[in-house]
C-alpha cells in the first residue's frame, strides 16, 4: 500500500447520466469540506436528461480538484479516474485532460457482454501509456445493485473513493444520510450504505495506493455554494422585488432558488410565456418602480435584444443575467462558452447604452447584483451581468458573504462592492434625455414613455438636434463610469514581456497560470476585468508597458478573426492585442496550457 | 428608484381637457379619435386619478395612444404591450391599467402574448383596435384583413380568411369578452365600464375605421349589419342606434352561446362573455408573498453554512 501525499490532485468519477455521478460528487464535496479540505467541483452534465446508456452521449459526471490551499479554477489534469464502463471512459478521454502518469480505475462488469469494446479502450489506455486498474464490483453488491433498478452503483463507486482518498468512513456515511435520509425508506438505504461500505472494502483490497491532501483549520464560517445560487442570494439581498424568467439551461437553476426562497423576503418569481415576455415585465416592473431582473442564456439572450434598446431608449433600468453557454444557436446547452460578449456589446440595434459586469466567481456571483441594481438605477440603462456554465456549477467553499441588505435605495450600496469591481461610486449627477422620470403613483408625474427619440420634455421628436443629444446623453451616461473604474486585477509584474487579458470566469486560471509562469521564469504578467464595458481610460497605458498584449478567452479566435475580447480592447486601444488561447471547446481553460502557450508566444 | 416630488396640485375634477397632451397624429377621420375619446369619457365620468392611470401599447397606430393620455404610460415595442402591463401589476396592483393593441400587434406579432395574457388572467383593460389591416407601415395585410381584399403585401387580394378576434379569446378561456366600434360613442364607453369593473383581463374588441387605407372596412352610416346583445348583467346597447337595428338578449354566462354569435357572418356588439371568478395570477403571486413565512434578512447565507 503507497501513502502519496499532493498538495492538490484531482479526480474524476464517470457514470451514464441518471445513476448519480454528481449525488456522488455531492457527498464527497461535503466530507471532503467537513475535514478541512478546499475542493473545486465541476459537474458534467450531458444536456439531455437520460441518453441511452453506454452511449458516448451519456457520459455524466463529476471532476474534483482537492488541495490544501484554496483553488480558483478546476485546474490542469486529472490524476485518477473511475469509470462506470468503457465507453465512458473512451469519450472522456478524447477530452485529453489527464496526467500522464494518471491511474484508470475501470468497472469491468459490463466487459463480458462487450469484449471487444473493452479490449479497444484498454488498448487505447496503454499507447496513452495510462496504468488501468480493473476491477468487478463483488457478487453481493451486485445483487443489491440490480435490486435497487441499477440506482446504488454510485456509492459503490464513493466507497471506493473513499477509501483512496484517506476519508473517514463515518463522515463520509454522516454526508450520505444528510443528502439521501428524508428521501429514502429505511430498508433502501441501508441497502445503500452496504454498498458503499462494500465499494469502500473493495478498494482496500484490490486497489494499493491512497492519496491524502492535507487538512486545514479554516477562521470563521465558512459556506459551501456554487455561482448561480450564490447569484440567486445576490440578488435577494440587492434588494430585487422581481424575478422574471424563462427556462433555460444553464440559467434556470437562478429561477429555481428564487421560486423557494424569494416570497419569504417579499420577492415574487414569475415565469414568463417566453423570453421576450419576461424581459418585459421586468421592464414594466422596474418602470413601476420596483427593481427587476431577468436571467437567460444565448438563446434566450438574442430573443431579448429589442427590449433591451427599448430600456436604454425609454430610460428605464433593467438588470439582465446571461449564464453564458457554447453558441452559436443551441450549441452546446451544458458546456461553457464566453462568447455572448459582443452580443450583449452589440445586440440591440441601434447605439443604445449599456453596463457589461462579468462574474469570475461565486463572491462575484453574489456581489454583482448589488452593483448592477446601483448603476442600472442612476444611469437607468440595461446592466448585463455575464456569468457562464461553469461559474454558474462549479460549487467552492467561501467564507461566508458580509451582507448588504440593500432594501432601501442604492445609495446604500457598500463601498467593498466597487472595490471588488475594481470601480468608484459614480461622481456628480447623471443627466437623463428627459428630465422627469417619475414613477407612476406619483402625483402629478405624469408622463409617458417610448421607444421614440424624444426632447427633455419626453415629447416624440423627430429633429436632428435632438436625436444627436440623446445619444450624447446616453453615451455620457457610460462615460461617467468610464472614468470611475480603476486599474483592473492584475497578476505578477507590472511591466513585462507578455500581459494575458481576460474577463468573467477565467480569473482563476490567468491567477494560477501567471503564478506559474513566475515559479518557471516565464516572463508574464497578467490581467482580469470584472466590469467588462466600458473600459478603464488608463488601459491604452497599462498595455504600453508590455511587450505583447494576449487575451484568454472561452471562445473562438484565429489569425484572421481575433476573439471577442480581442476584438475589443483591440478596437478600444488601438494596441496589437492577440488572442492566446481563444479555445472553443466548451472545456475551462487550463492554466498550464495557458503557461505553455505564453512559452512559444514567447519563441 | 428615483421618485421625483412634483408640486401637488390641489384636487380638482378631471376633465377631458386635462387628459389631453398633443394633438394626436392620426389621419383625418381615424377610428382611433374615437376609441381614445371613448376612454378619456370613462376616465372623466370615473374620476380616476390620472397618477393612478397607466395606458400601455404596443406599435403601430394604436401604439401612439398612451402619448396621447396625460396619465402615466408606456408606447412600448411591437406586440409586447401585455408582459410591460403584467409587469406593471405585478409592482404596483393599485393602479389603473390600460393595453392598447392593433389586430397585427395583438394576433399577430404579440400572439403568443394575448394567450398568456388572458390564461394569467391579470388586472387590466385589453382594447384590441381592429382596422383589419397594418396601417402605420402603409397597409398590409393583418390577421384580421377581410379574405380577398387587396393589400401591398397581398395585391391579388388577402389569400386567407381572417382570424376571428371573439372565437379565439373565448376559446383560450378569456373571462371577460365584449366587442364595441369606434363610432358608438355610449356603448363604447360603456363597454369600458364592464372592462373595468370586471375581476381579471377584460377582452374588449373595438371595429375601429380606417378611412385611408381602407374606407369600407366598416359601414358606419348603415346600421344594420350589426346587432346589439343586450342582458342585465351585460353592456347597455347603444341608445342611439339601438332603434335603427336588432338587439338580442344573451346572457353573458352562457359560454356555448357565446361562441355562436362570435362565429356568426352577422357582427354583434355588447358583452359576450364573463367569469369573474377566474382566478387571477397576479393575485395569486401576491398572495404567495403574503403567506410565505417571513425569513430574516440578515440569515439569508446560513442554511448554506458548513
């Protein structure tokens, strides 16, 4: 039996969709936290419900990055994977995502029905020149398993994790029954607990290595939660009255916290015919004067876009969250993209103005909301909060958010919520196109509003002059936090051969990669924006202070086509920025593939 | 929000001078001149508070109509004016809410709309302006265009039937349904009266002229094509022509004969149908509020502690 000890590993366990990948995940996350662990947890989740199993398609599961240190992002490689079967195993593969040194745990029950197909994968293992470790579950969980229609393989497969990964068996059965105890019969669940048990004994027979990651103490509360629920919270406590959506992956989860949660603190949630009618009652809402939001994903995204020119044409605030997924069209509904950018940018037609705010993760997640609602309201134009796939899944232990409890107005804003934006609060008064903008119930405020230009009077007017100055004013709106936000996040020197850019979600890799690019004398440095759009006025500034100027980004770019970020500090700098890694994959970004690219941009 | 104090006058009657901004841009002779009239009647006769009084729409000709109010309101995009209302009373139930819509803006472009509009069931006064054809982008043909009648996108003559206004919405279950004309100045503002009084989402169907694009669409000087439904619980018909046409008696509960009036060649005029104990989703979405256990603010993070 080998004792390895890492500071950080990571593991993958692979099932068919429907038979409790991610259940398992959950538990272990929960043990994992309880002995004082820092995880990061990344679900794969195929996009339809249950496809065929032992189909390609089918492959569900959960990846786990475990470290003694707090982790920011899913990480490199994989060092072991569990597989339900072959097939599985197969399909994940081609994602090329393990160590080479990386163990293969393969179930060899479905081997006798399938010869052939196993016989090609374990082939395919051994040029890959990864060390598979078989083995059969035994006859009487076997048994169990059938009896329970196929449902306990999952803690079969969590006993034996548990055991490779040093846990404590107690704990870790204390974590099944506080996730399974009200849902099932007594009888069930003991069935379940000697599987576990039994996948637990098997390992220690058959399997002669364990890992263990060190534990820590961790100060102060501590909460465990992923990027749309911490959203979701965010939003509650920003002080929103109105939820107002439609479902779609992967933003419906945001709709489903709200559904339970958001009447308890005088919240309604409404679930709209379609996308467009649920942006619009959230612009009716918030016209009415109570403050609304709408989240969606690309598709439902593209179908908002004429209310959201409407809200910057009629001056009404209006908070959109877009869980970014892989376009375009349907594209890849579980799989994480960063590609909306220009559409949120650009979408509506017309110059309308408006706030792009992104979320790197589940702090952002939660703080965002807060600062969305502050500058939808004063500048009362659309503010779109961009978070994508995988920030929205990915669950991570925080120390627990300090509130803000903004009920009243948003000037009670907290000034750590700029700060975290890397922005100021807005300086002076901000100039509408019209100068009353009551809400109705006041009285003798009335007025009308519309998609039309209009004068200062909020007339319909036609005229060139006064077209011209409600752009300007609109425009200016977005100036006076243009000149409020300060140097954004950066990582490492501050002048160097090489600056990565990125915004939303690759924070944690850019951090990670630049910290080990400084431990492998890779001259780089790197930089995150949290507010998206506008720009800071210093970046054209910043950038001369680096040789080349490279963007990391979740969405497609090649030599002729620079990638949307690309294209836009490009277009805003007038600087040579080139897209580094500009990987559609629909996989995160890794920060070694990061490193090593910085290295032959480098050659 | 912002909530600007405006200087408060003191409390004077409403007149239908007060409700007036601008001259409205609508042709000589439009149908619309006559709805909005209509509606202003009811608001003065009503004195409702024009603070308290939004008026929604859509695009299109009857789109311009809340600019014409001075109450609050909302000339919004094309065929969206019902989630902008919902939303409306989903934040404020108090106030007074008026959707004005065109037959494109309503059954064409904001279809989908109209359903969930009537299926929710919310607070509001839905007036459908029916011209029978789109006007504002120089007549094409609309969901409700008469079945050859020439059009600029359907020269040869509009190639379908139209869509029949009343048969859809009693079919989608609509729990108040009436249908009035522009130029029957008493039974339209009585028919807002109903619309107003009634529990939920009133369907009012307005025949509306059009005199440039299509002068025949409704023979307002002959009277006899159309009828009046008349019953206790219904619209009074119109004391003008009533004598000049035939009044039938329909009770407005009876659904089966609803529908049968609203598929007849023949128009009808007045209320064809009401429910008002069809649940409402705004209410029941207050009501949720209401009854939810009250959770502490400051506690919101616990059930997430490890």
């Amino acid at each position: 039996m080998s004792l390895e000890k890492r500071p950080v590993t990571r593991f993958e366990l692979l099932m068919d969709a429907g038979y409790g990948a991610q259940k398992a995940g959950d538990i272990l996350l929960g043990a994992f936290v309880g002995m004082g662990q820092y995880v990061y947890v990344e679900p794969m989740i195929p996009a339809e419900i249950s496809p065929p199993a032992r189909s390609r398609a089918a492959l569900s599961g959960v990846i786990i990055r475990l470290a003694d240190f707090d982790v920011t992002n899913i990480g490199n490689d994989t060092d072991l994977i569990l597989a339900a079967h072959e097939v599985v195993l197969d399909r994940r593969l081609d994602d090329r995502e393990f160590n080479a040194n990386a163990k293969i745990l393969l179930d060899m029950g479905d081997q006798e029905d399938n010869p052939e197909s196993y016989e090609m994968v374990l082939k395919r293992c051994t040029k890959l020149s990864l060390s598979v470790i078989p083995f059969n579950v035994d006859a009487e969980s076997r048994t169990l398993i059938k009896e329970l229609g196929g449902k306990g393989q999952n803690l079969y497969y969590l006993g034996m994790l548990s055991f490779i990964y040093n846990m404590d068996e107690e704990i870790v059965k204390k974590e099944i029954l506080k996730t399974f105890g009200k849902k099932l019969k007594e009888d069930i669940m003991a069935k379940n607990i000697t599987l576990y048990h039994n996948g637990y004994q098997l390992a220690k027979e058959k399997v002669f290595f364990r890992v263990e990651v060190q534990c820590h103490e961790r100060p102060g509360q501590q909460i465990l939660i992923d990027g749309n629920t911490s959203m979701s919270l965010g939003l509650i406590d920003a002080g929103f009255k109105l939820f107002s959506g439609y479902p779609i992956t992967p933003a419906s989860s945001i709709m489903h916290t709200l559904a339970k949660n958001f009447p308890s603190y005088g919240g309604l949630v409404h679930q709209a015919e379609d996308e467009i009618a649920a942006i619009g009652a959230a612009v009716g809402s918030y016209y009415a004067g109570k403050p609304a939001v709408t989240a969606t994903s690309g598709p439902g995204l593209s179908l908002k876009q004429e209310f959201i020119g409407f809200a910057s044409a009629a001056e009404i605030p209006l908070v959109v969250i877009d869980v970014q997924r892989a376009g375009p069209s349907t594209g890849m509904p579980t799989k994480t993209e960063q590609s909306d950018l220009l559409a949120a940018l650009c979408g509506s037609h017309g110059d309308y103005a408006k706030i792009i705010l992104s979320v790197s993760n589940v702090i952002d997640c939660f703080y965002a909301p807060h600062l969305a609602r502050y500058l939808a309201e004063k500048l009362r134009v659309p503010v779109f909060i961009l978070s994508d796939f995988q920030t929205a899944n990915s669950y991570k232990v925080v120390a627990k958010f300090k509130l803000a409890q903004m009920n009243g107005g948003v000037d009670d804003i907290p000034d750590f919520v700029f700060e975290r934006f890397h922005m100021k609060r807005l300086a002076g008064p901000v100039q509408m196109v019209r100068t009353l903008q009551t809400v109705p119930g006041t009285e003798g405020g009335m007025r009308r509003i519309t998609g039309l230009n209009t004068d200062e009077q909020g007339k319909i007017n036609y005229f060139s002059d006064h077209h011209q100055r409600s752009h300007a004013v609109r425009n200016e709106k977005i100036h006076q936090v243009r000149r409020v936000l300060t140097l954004p996040e950066m990582f490492g020197k501050d002048t160097n051969e090489v600056l990565i850019v990125g915004w939303g979600s690759s924070r944690g890799a850019i951090e990670e990669a630049i910290s080990l690019c400084e431990k492998n004398g890779v001259p780089a440095s790197g930089m995150h924006l949290r507010v998206v759009y506008p720009l800071p006025l210093m970046l054209k500034d910043v950038f001369t202070k680096y040789k080349k100027v490279m963007t990391v980004e979740v969405a497609f770019g090649d030599p002729l086509k620079p990638s949307p970020l690309a294209l836009l500090l490009r277009s805003e700098t007038l600087t040579d920025v080139r897209p580094l890694v500009a990987d559609a994959t629909g996989r995160p970004l890794r920060p070694r593939i990061i490193m090593n690219k910085i290295q032959e941009a480098l050659k | 929000m912002t909530t600007d104090t405006i200087s408060k006058p003191a409390p004077t009657p409403i007149t239908i001078k007060e409700l007036n901004t601008e001259n409205p841009r609508w042709c000589a002779g439009c149908g619309d001149f006559g709805i909005i009239m209509g509606l202003k009647r009811f608001i003065v006769e009503r004195q409702l508070s024009p603070s308290q009084t939004v008026n929604v729409s859509g695009i299109g000709c009857s789109g311009r109509a809340p600019n014409y109010f001075n109450t609050y309101g909302v000339h919004s995009i094309h065929g969206r004016a019902i989630p902008i209302a919902l939303g409306i009373a989903l934040a404020q139930p108090g106030l007074n809410l008026f959707v004005h819509s065109g037959d494109g803006d309503a059954l064409s472009i904001g279809g989908n709309h109209l359903i969930h509009g009537i299926n929710k069931n919310f607070k509001c006064v839905f007036l459908m302006y029916d011209n029978e054809v789109y006007a504002l982008t120089k007549n094409q043909t609309s969901p409700t265009t008469r079945h050859e009648h020439p059009t600029n996108t359907q020269p040869q003559g509009t190639f379908l039937n139209p869509l029949n206004p009343i048969t859809l919405v009693l079919g989608l279950g609509a729990s108040f349904v009436a249908s009035t004309a522009d130029w029957i100045p008493d039974h339209l503002t009585n028919t807002m009266k109903a619309a107003f009084d009634h529990p939920g989402f009133a369907f009012v169907h307005i025949s509306q002229r059009c005199p440039h694009f299509d002068p025949n669409n409704f023979d307002h000087k002959n009277s006899s094509w159309f009828s009046f439904l008349k019953h206790p619980n219904g619209i009074e018909p119109d004391r003008r022509l009533a004598a000049k046409t035939e009044t039938v008696e329909h009770d407005p509960s009876n659904l089966t004969q609803a529908f049968s009036y609203g598929a007849a060649d023949r128009r009808y005029f007045g209320l064809f149908f009401q429910n008002k104990d069809k649940p409402r989703y705004d209410n029941i979405l207050h009501n949720l509020v209401e009854k939810a256990p009250k959770k502490d603010p400051s506690k919101i993070l616990d059930s997430y502690l490890i």
